[in-house]
C-alpha cells in the first residue's frame, strides 16, 4: 500500500483498476500534493490511457465514481493531458506524482 497525505492508495486494486481500463500511467496532481489540501478537497489525477483505447465522457464519468473508492470517497476529477490548457499542462505533469505505470 502507498501512503499519501490522508489516505492510503491500495496498490494492487489501483492496478489491477488500472489495467482494466486500458491506462498507461495514473499521475496525482494539485491541492493533494500541497499543504492546502484538506477534507473538503477533491483529487486530481492525470491519466494516459493506451493508445487508441481513450474511453468517452460516460465511462471516464463512471472511472471517477470507481476511483473515489480509493480516496475515501472524496470527488475525483480525472483528466487526460489534453483536457488541461495548454498553458498549464507543463507545470501540471512536471508536479504530478506517478502512482500507477503500466510496466
């Protein structure tokens, strides 16, 4: 199990989760990783997913219902590279904590 701020991550569920749903590399991101993060604080998680095997709105939807289960419940916002602006996205990957890489 991987310990972060608040919460542990189940390492094998996350993987097996992971693997289920065609992701490549899971990256956690934002307040989660910062001292502002709190208990009314939602997760960010950047995801790659294999290529070609990008699901659509409705099933990244239901990936954020089944990965709030492995943050204590709390709201999961999952985003693709291309979902975060331009502008931002360096210093969104380049802060970004890996928790699951497909090996």
């Amino acid at each position: 199990m991987r310990s972060n701020i608040s919460f542990v991550i189940p390492d094998k569920k996350l993987a097996k989760f992971c693997k289920d749903n065609h992701i490549k590399k899971l990256s956690i991101f934002g307040s989660a990783l910062t001292e502002g993060f709190n208990s009314k604080s939602d997760i960010d998680l950047l995801v790659e997913f294999e290529e070609g095997l990008t699901p659509g709105i409705f099933k990244i939807l239901d990936m954020e219902e089944e990965l709030s289960y492995f943050f204590d419940g709390r709201k999961v916002d999952l985003r693709t590279p291309n979902d975060i602006s331009r502008y931002f996205r360096e210093q969104v990957t380049e802060s970004s904590e890996v928790i699951y890489a497909k090996s």
